[in-house]
C-alpha cells in the first residue's frame, strides 16, 4: 500500500481542518500521521509545509512515497508526538501556524490481527504501537494484582477490575496470557455483558493499549509542546475518541483558556493566574455528522476541541492535569 492511493479518511477531516484554518504558505504539524489523511487535506492547500509525526513504523515506511510526491513539502518523522516540540526546534520547524492530533489507534492498527490491539480476531496479546518495550501480554503476566485492578478502573473505567484482576492473577499461574482470544475469553467469563451492551473485553483492552503506550502522558506531553512551539493565531486542534483522552484536553484548554478557578475562589495570598495563552471559541466539542458514524461507526465516540493561541507565554503544568494522566499512588490513601 502507498499513501498514494489514500485508502484511509480520518475521522472529522472536514471540521478539523476548517478548525485549523489553514492557510496558504502555512507550517502545520500533524501529530498522528497514520495513513496521511490530515495531511493530504493541509498539503491541497497551495505553499503550505507539514511536518508530521508517527510513532508505528508500518505508517512511517508506508508514507515514503507521499513523502516523495511532495517534493519537500512534506516531512515525515518516526516519533513520538511527546517530541513534537524537540524534533521542530532541531528540523527548524518552528514556530508553527498549526497542529492537530488524532488520539488512539487507528483502524489500520486494529484491522491488522497481528498487532495485537483488537480481542475480535485472535493474534499475540502486544499492543505496543513502535513493536518496542513491554507489551500488554508483559503486564498481564508480570503485573501484581493490584496493579492491574488499577489499570482496568483507571485507564478502561471498567467496573469490575477487581473480579478481572484477580481472575488473571490466578489462572496466569496455569498457563500465561499470550493471545487476544485468551484475554478476551476470560474478561468475559468472569465479567459477562448484557445483551446489546459493548464487548465485556472492550475497557481492559483500553486500559492495557493505554499503559502499554503511556497514551494519556504522551497526549498531556504533546498539547505542552504545542502550546510552546504554536505562533501568536496559530490553531490547536484536537481528535479524541473515549472520555479519558477528551478529559485531558477539556481540562488543559479550560485552563489555558482562563475557564479554570476565577479569582472569587482563590485562597487569600494566592497569586492571581496567568493570562490566557489560548482562546476558545465556537460550539464544542464538535462530533460527527449522522452521515459519517453510518458510514464509519468507529467515528461515533469522536469530539473535536480547537483554540487559537494568544501572545501570552506558555503556562506551567497544572497539577489537576497532571494528575489525570497517571495512576493513583496507593501511598497516598487511594482507595
């Protein structure tokens, strides 16, 4: 497959890219390169220049030939989106006009069994995105009980990571967990889901895809470097598809926006907080039309959030959001 052939249109192109405002001559990032969706709509518009990001290497080898096709309008790195910041500054990248991520996996990732990412065919229980590091079937054998309980609730929001943890912790010691089926066979003896509802497996294969790839660091890690490399009007826009990414960014542009504490809630002596470094404006979050959830359902959990950067300078990193993209220390009280 070549990027050539553009087999794959992500989910919100249109919005996203009238959200970014593109402009002719523009230097835009796209965070999420995948099959080049994003940046095949900025590239038709005239001058522009992208710099994109992708940390699979399938996707990185698969978009050479896009790469070639622009003749230098386009360059196309292996990384993570958490060095968006470090890899502009070195390929003199910046400061940008804009930048949009599209959070998760892709439906490539998914489709392709072997990968690791989906319970609906069977293939080894990976998940890991660069193929590099531990993989879910690592944590799922290796991780104490405890651990694991708290990566279902907190990164899956499933409600029975308990019962799920525990289930794992005593049948890996039979045999260990090495494929999807097996995983996904568990989940639902153990947690079985009512007629109509999602895969009972659906939650914990969130949660372990999102420790395995410190999806929810990385997305906090790339938004900062965003915010520092954007130039005064450029445009922050932002694809999420389940309430923990969503969260995160509501959050960070509530706060960047000046929607966070106002000044009557301040403790006495409190400094007042810094000045907006972005504005948000419009209906948010935007979502998908009736006609593209028919066409993808994949794209029904979708939401778009955009914001305009100001002069102001980037503000420190906010201890709340901080706190949403890590677990719960269990030697502070957690319970």
């Amino acid at each position: 497959m070549t990027m050539t052939s553009a087999p794959h249109i992500p989910v919100l192109r249109d919005e996203a890219i009238a959200a970014l405002g593109v402009q002719r001559g523009g230097r835009y990032i796209d965070a999420t390169f995948g099959a080049g969706g994003y940046t095949r709509a900025m590239l038709a518009h005239p001058e522009t220049r992208v710099l994109a990001f992708d940390r699979d290497q399938t996707a990185f080898k698969a978009g050479q030939a896009f790469v070639d096709e622009m003749r230098g309008r386009l360059t196309l790195v292996e990384a993570r989106f958490s060095q968006l910041e470090e890899v502009a500054r070195a390929q003199g990248f910046a400061p940008i006009d804009g930048v949009v991520f599209d959070i998760g996996v892709s439906s490539m990732q998914f489709d392709e069994a072997a990968r690791g990412f989906s319970f609906r065919a069977d293939g080894p229980l990976d998940m890991r995105m660069e193929g590099r590091g531990r993989s879910a079937a690592d944590i799922v054998n290796e991780a104490d009980e405890e651990t694991l309980a708290d990566i279902l609730y907190f990164y899956g929001e499933e409600r029975a990571a308990r019962r799920i943890a525990r289930a794992i912790a005593h049948d890996r010691q039979i045999a260990p967990f090495e494929t999807t089926k097996a995983l996904a066979g568990l989940v639902e003896r153990v947690a079985p889901g009512r007629p109509g509802d999602i895969h009972p497996a659906t939650r914990s294969f969130q949660a372990l895809r999102i420790a395995v790839n410190d999806e929810l660091q990385e997305l906090l890690s790339g938004l900062l470097g965003a915010e520092r490399l954007l130039a005064e009007s450029g445009r922050l826009v932002v694809v999420t598809f389940h309430s923990l990414e969503d969260r995160i960014v509501k959050q960070f542009l509530a706060e960047r926006c000046g929607r966070g504490e106002t000044g009557s809630r301040r403790l006495p002596g409190e400094t007042a907080p810094p000045a907006p470094s972005f504005l948000c404006k419009g209906r948010q979050p935007v979502t998908p039309t009736p006609a593209e959830t028919a066409a993808n359902p994949r794209a029904r959990s979708a939401k778009l959030r955009y914001a305009t950067r100001t002069a102001s300078p980037p503000h420190m990193l906010d201890a709340r959001l901080a706190r949403l993209v890590r677990l719960p220390d269990r030697d502070k009280g957690k319970a």
